[in-house]
C-alpha cells in the first residue's frame, strides 16, 4: 500500500465521513480524495515525472495535506523543508535535493529574481496565498481534471526528510510509501483508537512526529484530524482541545511543559482527552509530574528518528506507564542493545540500539557513504545509547556523541540534564563535555532560568553534589537566555559546543 492508496481505500470505504477539520471548513474522506487527485492530475498536466522532487515551504496549511497525500499518485517526492531556516539553508536543502518544483507561501518568497538565481535546480514556483507575477498559484491545481492513478509502489520513495542538522550539515533521508504506511500501521495498533477518536496535528508538517502520528496514524482507522495552521501559539491549544473535543495530542515536552504553565491551564476542559504523546525529545521528569497533576491525563512516551521514518517503540496508553520509557518496540519492528564491538547485551546493560524492520528508510540521498555508516545488513545504527527492562521496555539514556568520558569513566548527560531540570528555578537546561587536559573531559551545564528567578553557579552544582556521583556533577556552569533549540524543540548541542567548548582551556590560562 501507498500514501495515495490509503486515502482512496478509507474514501471507497467511507465517502462521507469527516477526515480533518481545519479552522470553519470541514472535509470528508471523499471530498479529500477528490481534492488530492485533482492536485496531482494538474501537475501531472504540468510536466512533473515520476521521482521529480517537489519542495514545500510553508507552515501548517490544507495545501500541505495535499501535497503529502497526493504526490505519490504521480510519483512524484515531497522534499518539506522548515520555513523558520534561513535562506542559506533552505537553498542547501533544495540545491542538494534536486527540487524542480517549489510550493511556497507568498509571503515567503521575496524577490523572486534573486531566489531564482540562487535555485538553479528549480523550474516552477508555486505559492499559496496571495498571488506573485512569475509564479503559478495553488489554486490552479484545484482546477477540474481526470485523477491519475496511483502509479507508485511501496518501495517507491515519498519523501526526502533532511535531518535537522544537530551534528552538522542535513543529510537527506529516503523515506519510500511502505515506510510511512507500515509505521503508521504499527502505530495504529500500538494503542487502541478508533473512528471516533479526534488527533490534534499541532506540530509542524515537515516534520515525521506530525506526518505519521497526527496524520496517517488516524487515516488507518478513519479517525478525524484537527489542524492546528499558521506559526505555532500555545495559548490557542487548550481551546482547541475544548472547542474540537480532542481526544489524542501528539507533541514534544517543550509543548507540554508551556501548557501546564498557561495562567488557565487547571480550570481547562480536557475531559475528551484519553491521552497525550510524547517524543522528538527526552521527556524531563518535572514536565511529566506537571502534566499529571494539571491535565490527570495519561501521557505516554515514544521514540523514534526519521531515519526509522518515525516511531520504532511506543508505550500502550493502557499498560502501567513509566514516565522515563518510551514502551517496547512497535509492532513489525526489531530493536537490539548492542556494544562496540556489535554484541547483543543482556537486559539492563546500557549499549547501542540497532533497529530493523520496513520502516527503516532506504539511506541518505546522494550519500553513500554516511548511508554505509548507519546501515549494516539491514540494521540502522541510532547512535542512540539505552537499555530494555525484563518486561521489554525500552529506556532512552543517551546520544552516543552526547555522553561524556571523564577518566575513563562514562557519564550520561541526560541523566545529569534530569537532576538539573528538578531544580525551581531550571526553565531547560543541557548537559555537555568539553574538552579538559588532565580527566579527557568535564562536564558543562549550559541552564537557561526560568523568568522571575535568579540562580548561581555554585547552587547548581551543589544541588548535583546531593544526588550524582561526584564525577558525574557538573565544573562549569554558564547561563544562557534561551538554549538553542530545531523546530521541533531538540537543543542543538552542537552550537552549545562551538560557543563553550573551550571553556576549560579558557579556565586554565
């Protein structure tokens, strides 16, 4: 089965019941078949081939549903790209894709001239909103036309999803129609839903959290869809969910922490909530404990990386829930806890965790040799570090690159994050090594203070001294006004790094 394929099987099966709700309009499963067929038949009509690369930039819209339910039709490939980059980077990201076509908001494109010459790959621009001279609009693909068939296979790709660039340049992930309809179908049948059930699409489309859990994950069961459009504001959230009778929300701690906080957030109707998701990101202990004395909803974790196209291990809603795990592995899906050398480790060792199954993507696009990196015999290598329990759940400890060595001895910057993020006065906080002559390296906790509050050095390091080992607790400690942060709230501890990785060479001089 296809993207395309599962919207026109839920559509034969039920024409007339609501898909997705989007502000005042309402739209059926049939109607956005119809919509979607008629966007990929003009384009069609437009010169666009099988395996041409389409470029989206735009946030949270109707006409980025149908891109990414109706490109496949024609084979064509969703290359969705963050709008908040800059354009340097938007221009990588198209140049290195190949895009030919790019779908655009109005107000996003500028001088057209000069995007042109800096996109010499693309032919046509295409944009929502109002309309620009040069380029086509939206609306010319809603035109009337004969719906191609669905000309794609599983194996065909759906998307290039470029890495958020935490370590460096994106990479582009080739994520093919049976990697997204197979984790989508794991999902669907890692908790119970059904057709009733409302999903709140809060987070952004060029995202996979959004793509397979708040859009393909109800499809499978012809639920309904909220979309949340336009730049993300938390206060608007809390109404949505009384106003739309949510039942399911997925999002990242980031989130979640913001909503406990909302001045109204105790007296809100979350009742038609049956629970929230969480992932992208670690979920910090006070979040968690705050979403559970605010909303008494149960929150479940997930873990996943696009490279798995999205999630690989989801808890059950219904099962005892432990607020630091991200449950056992989804269904058609294998996870194994390596060490250095490969081996398998026992239940509770800490090691590598390797994924396999038909979600993993196909490799990195143009890249051989980082897809020769992460891909062995079917198996991706995470570079994510964790551990099973004896009842199979899997527990999260850290990145590979992310945890420190300090005289030989290992020390988990997440778990160091954990004590941190428990202190009043923590807003966020992250955890890195920096280079130290006599012990290899020293821990680093760059903090950033919640409003209103003040904090030192020295308290943040004592309140570490009375629950971590002594090498495991922090030497330096710098305060930052906002951390670093992706689009979907993962700090990028690379800039943390170039800023004060010489820290302690600085201390020493």
């Amino acid at each position: 089965m296809t993207i395309a394929q599962l919207l026109e099987e839920q559509a034969r099966r039920e024409d007339d019941r609501v898909m997705l709700l989007y502000g005042s309009e309402q739209i059926t499963y049939g109607e956005m078949h119809r919509r979607v067929g008629q966007v990929a038949g003009n384009l069609k009509a437009l010169g666009v081939k099988p395996g041409d690369k389409i470029a989206l930039l735009m946030e949270n819209c109707l006409e980025y549903i149908y891109c990414f339910l109706g490109f496949g039709r024609i084979g064509a490939v969703m290359v969705p790209i963050n709008p908040a980059l800059k354009s340097e980077e938007v221009a990588y990201i198209i140049n290195d894709s190949e895009a030919e076509t790019l779908v655009i908001k109005s107000e996003s494109l500028g001088n057209l001239e000069d995007i042109r010459a800096a996109l010499p790959t693309v032919k046509r621009y295409i944009v929502v909103g109002a309309p620009v001279e040069g380029a086509l609009h939206f609306d010319s693909l809603l035109a009337t036309v004969d719906i191609p068939a669905v000309i794609t296979g599983e194996q065909d790709d759906a998307a290039l999803i470029y890495t958020s660039g935490t370590t460096g340049k994106p990479k582009g992930v080739i994520l093919t129609h049976g990697n997204y309809i197979w984790d989508a179908r794991a999902m669907s049948r890692s908790n119970r839903l059904t057709p009733e059930d409302r999903f709140l699409c809060v987070l952004p489309l060029f995202h996979v959290n959004a793509q397979v859990v708040s859009v393909l994950t109800p499809m499978m069961v012809r639920a309904t869809i909220v979309l949340v459009g336009g730049a993300f504001n938390p206060f608007s959230l809390l109404h949505l969910i009384e106003q739309y009778r949510i039942t399911i929300m997925s999002a990242v701690p980031t989130i979640y922490g913001l909503l406990t906080r909302l001045p109204k957030a105790g007296s809100a109707d979350v009742s038609s909530v049956r629970f929230f998701v969480s992932g992208a990101a670690p979920m910090p202990q006070a979040i968690y404990e705050a979403v559970q004395a605010v909303f008494r909803k149960p929150l479940i974790m997930g873990y996943g990386l696009s490279e798995a196209t999205c999630a690989s291990a989801v808890a059950d809603h219904e099962d005892p829930i432990h607020w630091n795990s991200s449950g056992p592995a989804l269904r058609y899906t294998n996870i194994r806890i390596v060490d250095k050398e490969g081996k398998d480790l026992p239940v509770g060792e800490v090691g590598e965790i390797l994924i396999s199954g038909p979600t993993v993507m196909k490799g990195y696009y143009r890249n051989p040799e980082a897809t020769a990196e992460v891909l062995t015999d079917g198996w991706l290598k995470t570079g994510d570090l964790g551990h099973f329990d004896e009842q199979g759940y899997l527990y999260i400890v850290d990145r590979v690159k992310d945890m420190i060595i300090r005289g030989g001895m290992n020390i988990y910057s997440a778990q160091v994050e954990q004590v941190i993020a428990a202190m009043t006065e923590v807003q966020e906080v992250a955890v890195i090594g920096v280079d130290e002559p006599t012990w290899g390296q020293e821990v680093l906790a760059v903090v950033e203070v919640k409003p209103g509050h003040t904090l030192e050095a020295k308290t943040v390091i004592n309140f570490c001294r009375e629950h971590l080992a002594a090498y495991k607790c922090p030497k330096h400690v710098r305060f930052i006004e906002a951390l670093p942060k992706t689009a979907i709230g993962k700090v990028r501890k690379h800039e943390l790094a170039e800023q004060f990785g010489d820290i302690a060479s600085r201390k020493n001089k």
